[in-house]
C-alpha cells in the first residue's frame, strides 16, 4: 500500500502532471516549469505513488500518458481552476477586465451574435478583447486544451466535462436564386433539384443532411464548400437550392429567395459550449451571462432583415 496520501497533494504537481502531458516530454515540462529535469522526474515519482499508476509510458522517441493520467488530467485543471478562485478576490468588476477571449464560431453564430456581444461587453469592460476561430464540427478537445473558453454551436461535444446552454431555436429554409428558378415547391422538385451544402472538416455534414439521409430522403449534391459563406456563390446565377439555416437570410445570403422545405424537418438549436473547469469562474460566469443577454436583440435585428420569415424562438432561461 502506498505510504502516501490524498493530502499529499498540492498544486505544483498538478502543475506538474499538466505541464508533462502538454510537453509530451520531461525535458520540455522543466524548461516550461524554470526547474531542472531531475526536480521533474522527481516529483513524477512522488505523484505516481500517490496515485498508484505510472502516469507515462514511452512511445517511440517520447513520452505519452497513460488512460489514468489522462483522467486525472481532467480533475487537475479544475482543481488548479478552484486553486486560482479561492486565492482571487470574491467580486469581479468588468471595468477593471483585461483580456483576450477567445470564441469558436462557424460564420453563422459569428456574424449573428459576436459583433453585438463584442459592443455590448465592451461597454462595460474597455479592456476586453475578442478573437474568432472556426469552430467546425466541435470537439470537446478544443475546449481541454484551451484553444478557446466558448464555442457556439448546433452541436455541442459529448464529454462529462464540457457544458452546455441553449440560447435560441431555427428552422430550416430552401435558399434559391429567384432570377434562374422557381422555388421546389413540391418534393417531387426538390428531389430534382441540384443541391449545394455545407461540410465542415474533418468530414462532418450538417445534422439535417445526416437526418434526410437517414429518413430516406436522398438528394444529387453536386457542390459541398467548408462554411455557409461558401454558399452564395454556387447558387448565383444557377438553378442549385441549398436547404440552410433560416437565419443565414439577415446576413450572407440575404440577396437570396427563400421557401418552405417540402419535406419535414427538425429544429435546429444553437448552444454555448464550455469547459467545466470555469463553470465557477466570475468573469467566465459574467461572459456566459453577456452572450445571453445579447441574444434576443441579436434575434430581432436580424428578424428586420428577413421579411416573411418564420420565427425565432429564444431557448427559455433556465
């Protein structure tokens, strides 16, 4: 049995633990940490006997973590997350924010929501910056890793450790070019039509194509581009339709005619994603809070855009 105990914990070696997966290398963990490979290996050897696993096992020219490690990896950062809390004061004050969040967003969710949130966060905290970065088909690897702290998303990854939100609700709509067809108003010409659509890498279709499919409803796609802005090229001044998002109408594919499905189709809801270790987070918290607020105005200015357009509905509070 080992002689050591939970309490010999602290945070240098979940630092440690995080610092080695992330180098994938002893050497490189030290150089990150400023201490000396032997100090290290040393504290390695004490974290492994606490909790009974070798942690690291080599592979090829480095080192990878075992299933175990990995685990512990996920405690690790929220625990250091708490760590950072418990020593941070209680109150978060926005005016005194400095710093730089970033968002994963395909261009839908980015040119709905980020503009306005970006305005309305920085009325309240100058300091604020905002990046963007594609977001695609979502992993919950890009919230672990910290390439980003938000994704906005129809569909959120499935781990224990990433949480969701639904902000609002869209349905479905036939984008067309009204000066080279009519609209296919029958499934019989939908059918017939030449499709255009979205995939995102690696490989992932859009949930309503993998749901027709599914359902046995097979359409000809003759284009598939990586994101919505890609689209409005392929249907101008063709007879392709594109089966979309009807919120895309206020913005990229504005110029476009646009008509009922002739085939049901299920909602399609939209989520903020993000890590369990800043659940508890104040300006984490506050930013959450921020997004949410800006929905329902960012719903109505894009309802202006779209005339005869079929409702919105905002994801109730919860």
């Amino acid at each position: 049995m080992s002689q050591f105990d939970h309490l010999d914990l602290d945070g240098h070696l979940l630092r440690l633990l995080l610092a080695v997966i992330e180098a994938g290398s002893v050497t490189q963990a030290a150089q990150r940490l400023g201490v000396t490979q032997s100090a290290v290996s040393h504290l390695l050897d004490k974290l492994r006997a606490i909790v009974g696993d070798p942690l690291f096992v080599k592979s090829g020219r480095g080192i990878v973590p075992t299933a175990r490690a990995q685990a512990l990896a996920i405690h690790a950062r929220r625990l250091l997350d708490e760590l950072r809390s418990f020593s941070s004061a209680a109150e978060f004050d926005p005016a005194k924010l400095s710093a730089l969040v970033t968002i994963a967003a395909n261009d839908l969710q980015r040119d709905l929501l980020l503009p306005s949130f970006l305005r309305y966060v920085r009325g309240q905290a100058p300091g604020f910056a905002l990046r963007v970065i594609q977001s695609g088909a979502p992993t919950a690897e890009l919230l672990r890793d910290e390439q980003c702290q938000l994704v906005i998303t129809p569909r959120p990854p499935e781990a224990l450790d990433v949480l969701q939100k639904r902000l609002y609700e869209d349905s479905y709509r036939v984008f067309y070019d009204a000066s080279q067809r009519k609209a296919p108003l029958t499934l019989e010409d939908y059918l017939a039509a030449d499709h255009v659509t979205v995939l995102h890498e690696p490989r992932r279709p859009l949930d309503l194509d993998e749901v027709l499919a599914e359902r046995g409803v097979h359409r000809r796609f003759v284009a598939e581009v990586p994101g919505f802005a890609g689209i409005g090229p392929f249907l101008r001044g063709s007879t392709l339709i594109a089966t979309l998002p009807s919120l895309l109408r206020a913005h990229m594919l504005r110029d476009f005619a646009v008509a009922p499905v002739p085939v049901a189709c299920p909602p399609m809801p939209m989520f903020m994603v993000w890590h369990l270790r800043h659940q508890t987070d104040p300006m984490h918290r506050w930013l959450r809070q921020q997004l949410e607020i800006v929905v329902a105005p960012s719903l109505a200015a894009a309802a202006e855009h779209m005339p005869n357009a079929p409702s919105v509905r905002r994801a109730a509070r919860r």
